[in-house]
C-alpha cells in the first residue's frame, strides 16, 4: 500500500513543473548484468547488509541481489551527471559518494525489490526538493549547489535540517540541549548520523518507512521533526546517562 502511495504521489508532483526543484535531464537506465563486483567494497557490505534485513522482513526474495546492484549503480550514473569537478584532498569529495546509499536501499525494500519500480521512483524523486534531504547522495558534488558549498564538504542537510533540530532542541527541550553540551557532542552530529542511515539500526522497519513517508508526503522539515521527536522519546534515558 505504501509503495503505491508514495510512487502516485511523486510521480503526480514530478509531473507539475510546479512541484519541481530540480531539473534531472533523460536517463536511459543501464544494462541488466550489473555483477556486485562493480561497486566498491562499502556498497558490497551495504548490499550484503540490506539484502538480509529484507529477506528477514520477508520483503525480498533469493535474486535480490543483482537487482540492488543493478539500482545502486544506475543511481551513481544518474547523479555523477550532475555532479561538478572540485580539486580536493577531502575523502567526502572525491568522485564517489563516500558512503552507502541508505536511501535507495529503503526504497528497494518498500517496492519489495522491484529494480524497475524502485528506479522510476528514484528517479522522479530527483526532481523534488525532499530529495536532497532525504537522498543524501542526491546533492554529493552536486551542480545544484553554490560552488562554495560544495568545496566546503558539509552536506546541506547538516547546516539545513541538523542545524535547526539544535535551534528547537534548546526551545523544545532545554535539559537534552545541557546534557548534549555536558558530554561535548552536539545532538547535529548525531542527527547527521541517524538521517544518513535513514534510522537504519536505530528504528524500526514501519517506523523508517513512517519517517519516509511523512517527509516525502508533508515535506523535508519534518525531518526535523522526527529528530525533535526521537529526542523527546530519549530524553529520561538521555539524563540518566548524563546522571551516571
């Protein structure tokens, strides 16, 4: 149902000129026999990971596998068109996005390991502006981004989304904010780590596709939201911990 849902919707809104932040360009997907031996180690072990959550959800099936490649390397094709050349000794801005793509994965396991349906939808998803929250690859080296942005090496979903969690938190919820500034760690960071892994090991499976949803359906701030929210959820935990 929710795959249904959620391809009607983005393919409605990619079609209104409108609703569309982003301009994607035509791109004819790839060949069929993308072998896992293309990726890098790290999208191998994402593969590996990803393909037995879904099977334990009994969402994917025993040739899972090649078709999670096959999506994982027409998704690096289609944005490494839009990305632009920086001269850079950083790790994070070489041609490669540095990590695994959390996102694309989920959409996989929502579409139930379609590789056709999940592509269509990723790539219609590009188009809107939730994408370049929710799809963190999305904007890595993008063209859509100022120069200067992208030579920095911050994703804007740190100095966008983590940024204005840490602005609430101190409004919302005052004691969380001191127990983060007593530890020496600021609640942005590990926001950046729960949206990059789409609350992967940190939610579960309806609770990521919930977080999905709503930001996909009501838009990218309540991404900030479900931060604000998680953080109320922890809060007795978060100042025992500090306590001890």
């Amino acid at each position: 149902v929710l795959a249904g849902l959620i391809e009607k919707f983005v393919s409605r809104l990619s079609e209104s000129g409108t609703d569309c932040y982003f301009s994607t360009g035509n791109y004819k997907a790839m060949e069929a026999d993308v072998k896992k031996e293309n990726l890098s180690a790290v999208q191998q072990l994402g593969v590996e990971m990803t393909v037995r959550y879904g099977k334990y959800l009994n969402l994917l099936k025993e040739d899972a596998e090649n078709g999670l490649c096959f999506v994982l390397m027409n998704c690096d094709e289609f944005l490494k068109q839009q990305q632009r050349t920086v001269e850079s000794s950083l790790c994070c801005l070489q041609e490669h996005y540095a990590g695994y793509d959390w996102f694309a994965s989920s959409i996989f396991l929502i579409m139930s390991g379609d590789r056709e349906k999940t592509l269509t939808f990723l790539l219609q998803f590009s188009r809107l502006l939730v994408s370049a929250f929710l799809w963190l690859p999305r904007l890595h080296l993008s063209m859509h981004l100022p120069v200067t942005t992208v030579e920095y090496g911050i994703h804007p979903v740190y100095f966008c989304s983590a940024h204005h969690v840490e602005m609430l938190l101190k409004a919302e919820l005052p004691l969380v904010c001191s127990a983060f500034h007593m530890s020496g760690f600021t609640p942005s960071q590990i926001c950046l780590q729960w949206i990059t892994q789409c609350f992967w090991n940190y939610m579960d499976w309806s609770e990521i596709c919930h977080y999905i949803a709503i930001c996909i359906f009501l838009g990218p701030d309540y991404q900030i939201y479900v931060c604000i929210s998680v953080f109320r959820h922890l809060q007795q935990d978060i100042l025992k911990h500090t306590e001890a």
